[in-house]
C-alpha cells in the first residue's frame, strides 16, 4: 500500500525512552487513513512533504514501530571524509583508500606543499574529488574556519579522521614546558577541536564516523615520550566519552592505536632503537600505512564497531611487558 507524508519533524534530541534521533511524520493512504509513523535519521534533510512510500513494522525492545520508508530516496548521498593531517603519511593513505571508495576527501593540513598536491592528485586518479583545507588543529579559530570550508564545498561531512599528530620526543627531566605543550596541543587538543566543530554537521546529517588515531605508545608508554604517550591516551579517553555522548545521534568514535608505521616520523628514529624494537615483536617489521587505512575504511563500514580502541601493531602489545 502507497502512503503519502503529510507532515513531519526532524528530532535532534533524543526522546526517551528511546536512545537514538529520528523523525516523526503523518501518512496517509488512498483510503484516507492516516498513520504516525517514525523516520530513519539517514533520511534526514532530504524528507518532503508529499513524498510517497511504503509503511513497515520495525521490531524494538519497546515494542513494534511504524516506519515509513520513503520510495526512491536513497539512504546516503555522496560520502564526505575529512581527515586532518592527509596531506602525508598515514593521513595520506587513509585519504587515498577512502577515495577509492567513493568518498569527496578534504584534505586538511598545516601546509599545502609538494607532498599535499601528490596525494590530492592520487584522489583524483582514483576517481573522486578532494579539497584542500589549511588547518592548525591546534587553534579552534583555524579548525571552525576549514570545517566551514569543506561544508561549504561538499554540503557535509560524514567521516572525521583525526590523524594530525608530531612528536617532541625527550626525557621528561629534559622536555621542556613547550614540547609538552606542542605535543598536547596538536595531538589531543586538535581532536577535541575537530570533533566539537564537525559533530553539528554530522548530527544535521543524521550520522557519521570520528576516528581517532592514536598510539601503542598511548596503550604502554614509551621512553622518552612522556609528550606523545599522554597525547594518545588523552585520544583513548576522548574516545570513550564521545561514543557514549555521541552515540544517540548516530555518530561513532573509535580509536586504532597503530606500532611503528613506515613514515617519515618512524625512520627518523636512531637505528639502534629501531632494530631492538623489531627484535622484540613477533612480527618482526614496519606497518605499512595502507594497512592502517584498509583498518580506517573497514571501521567506517562496519557500524556495530563503536567506543572501543583497535591495536593495529604486528603484535607489539601482546610482547610488552605491561602485556
């Protein structure tokens, strides 16, 4: 049977007793009958009223719910990821490997350089569309005024990665206030300010993915980087929180805690200290970034996956000694 939406509202707040956002609407048939009916929040912001379509019973705890599923409407238009840090490195994979996906990549950085126009033209070989945003994840001003950008640009955005990191590695009696602030600025803070900025879009869009790339070092600490390993378990913590702050509005976080991958950061360590890491790892060798993305892509699609942390390490976890 056809039924028509004759009105209907869009809830950004949760109503309970129920934990997630939707739309309610009122149908009717040929007869004239007429329904209260729910709406998936994946329609959102594409909902009119005269659209025609079909009424079904979903199961819930509470009970069964009428929802009106609208006929040729299709549950997500073209995806959006922004992913900070993606001019290289990881940051670059990931942007790459969405891509390949399907997915517009806005491409945020501290600098438009060489590396950056390399990875933006292997988005468009791979057959989508990236935009550049030059962003210090640092500065809240920086990350509002890009956010704005890319929603400007692609109308939403779907995907965060939050992958913008440095390191200022140095014993503790030796690091000065400044290197601890740097680190802390940019890997924590960073993700703090990218995610309270684009969480608005994503709720408007009736969902989305924040993905926080964290660290081992975060997950068992490491000499010498008192910074960083804070940094990353600062990450770990945000993401806990936000996946249950943020989860009633359809948005999942999740963090990866990836070892030494082959970037410019990993081969800049002293060799000695390199070659006594791969000796103690079962798997004796670097990740290669394209693992780490392949990690990000399947995360992203698999949408029961939500508050957690996901070593991506050859092992490294399992041979510490914390382990």
């Amino acid at each position: 049977m056809v039924w028509k939406l004759i009105t209907y509202t869009e809830l950004y707040t949760p109503v309970p007793p129920y934990k997630s956002i939707y739309a309610i609407g009122i149908v009717e048939n040929e007869e004239g009958v007429k329904r209260v009916v729910r709406i998936d929040r994946k329609f959102f912001g594409r909902l009119k009223t005269g659209m025609v379509g079909e009424v079904t019973e979903s199961w819930s705890v509470f009970g069964n719910i009428p929802l009106f599923i609208p006929s040729g409407v299709e549950a997500r238009e073209e995806k959006v990821a922004l992913v900070t840090g993606g001019a290289r490195g990881i940051g670059a994979a990931i942007s790459i490997e969405l891509a390949k996906s399907g997915y517009l990549i806005a491409v945020a950085d501290i600098l438009r350089d060489t590396e950056a126009e390399n990875t933006i033209k292997a988005i468009s070989n791979a057959g989508s569309k990236a935009v550049f945003v030059e962003m210090d994840v640092s500065r809240y001003e920086s990350v509002e005024e890009g956010v704005k950008k890319v929603a400007s640009e692609f109308g939403r955005i779907d995907v965060l990665v939050n992958n913008a990191g440095i390191t200022k590695d140095s014993y503790m009696q030796r690091m000065s206030p400044d290197m601890w602030d740097a680190v802390i600025r940019v890997n924590l803070t960073g993700a703090y300010n990218c995610s309270r900025a684009v969480t608005p879009y994503m709720i408007k869009n009736g969902g989305g993915v924040i993905i926080n790339v964290s660290s081992i070092v975060g997950l068992i600490g490491n000499v010498g980087q008192a910074n960083y390993a804070a940094s990353k378990s600062g990450l770990i913590g945000l993401t806990y929180t936000l996946a249950k702050e943020l989860a009633p509005y359809g948005v999942r976080v999740v963090a990866i805690a990836p070892g030494f991958v082959k970037t410019r950061m990993a081969l800049a360590v002293p060799t000695p200290i390199l070659r006594d890491y791969l000796r103690r790892i079962p798997i004796p060798r670097l990740i290669e970034p394209e693992e780490i993305a392949k990690l990000v892509r399947h995360i992203i699609e698999n949408e029961a996956l939500n508050g957690i942390v996901i070593p991506i390490d050859l092992g490294t976890t399992i041979s510490s000694l914390k382990a």
